[in-house]
C-alpha cells in the first residue's frame, strides 16, 4: 500500500471476515481490495480493538490510523511513528540518522514476492500482472521499476536460467 492510501482508509474500509482492505480513490483514483496476510490481520485486529476501546464514548475519527487526539494522522506523525518503531525492531540504529523509509517497505514486497514465486517453482512473468494488481498498478512497468535487484532475486533469477539452458554454452 502507499502511505496515502493507508492513511485514506476507513474503519468501514476494514472488513476482518473475509480479512480484505478495501482501497478507495488510490493513485489515478482506482479502487481495489487487497487481502490481509495472517500476520497483518492479527495486528489489524488488535490495533482495532485498542482503538474502540481507548475512544469509547469520545468523538474520535472514522479514520482507521487516528493520532492521539482523534484525528487522522498526517504524514509527519506516520513517518514519525515509523521511524520509532524502525528504532525498536532493530531496522535502525538508535543513533542512526538514515535507515529504510516507508515507502522502501513495498519495494522489498514486491522483490520478495518475486523471490517466493521463483523459490516455489512459479512463473513469475505469468504472475506479475496479480502483483501490479495488488501494488495498485495500472501497468506491469510500473511494478518493473519496485523489483530490487536483491541477491536472493538475482540467483533465483540465475538458477531458473541454468535450468531452462541446462549444459548448453
């Protein structure tokens, strides 16, 4: 997701049954649903049930991500709070000045996805229109451009290579 469309969404935009997003009025103004990992479902729920919890019987937001007073966040208090917790998981040293952004975050999304899908014996190019999809792509060049160049990409690039030319020279 982008910042602005994490940022967009609405509680109503939250479905945890089916454990999908629904993205409203994204870049180009398309919408699309993007479903929740395991994991991220799990903190989803959470950070949901603290929120009704902590603003129950107060006016709060229908935003999904609010700041401390109620209000959806800005930008500034998002990369704020990225920046901490980048901190905390160990993605940043404490006195480290520099270190990933958010935005980095779907690039290596979508780099590891295209590494699964070499590792488990997929067709990646079969499958890159479903990953522009779900980067809220237009354009599969678009998605070119987030795939890193990682080494664990280039040598399952590189196996994949050896395997479809085998001895040949």
């Amino acid at each position: 997701m982008r910042l602005g469309e994490a940022r967009n969404l609405k509680l109503q935009d939250v479905d945890l049954t089916a454990g999908i997003l629904t993205i409203r009025g994204a870049k180009l103004g398309k919408s699309r649903f993007v479903p929740l990992h395991a994991s991220t479902y799990k903190v989803l729920a959470d950070y949901i049930a603290r929120r009704e919890h902590h603003w129950a019987g107060r006016p709060v937001s229908s935003y999904l991500f609010v700041s401390s007073w109620g209000n959806r966040m800005d930008c500034g208090q998002i990369h704020r709070a990225f920046y901490a917790l980048s901190r905390q998981i160990g993605l940043r040293g404490a006195s480290d000045s520099h270190g990933p952004r958010l935005h980095d975050m779907r690039h290596v999304f979508a780099t590891n996805t295209l590494v699964h899908w070499y590792q488990s014996g997929q067709d990646p190019e079969r499958r890159l229109p479903i990953l522009s999809a779900y980067l809220g792509h237009v354009h599969i060049e678009d998605t070119q451009w987030y795939l890193s160049g990682s080494p664990e990409l280039m040598r399952e690039a590189m196996r994949r290579l050896e395997q479809r030319w085998g001895d040949q020279p």
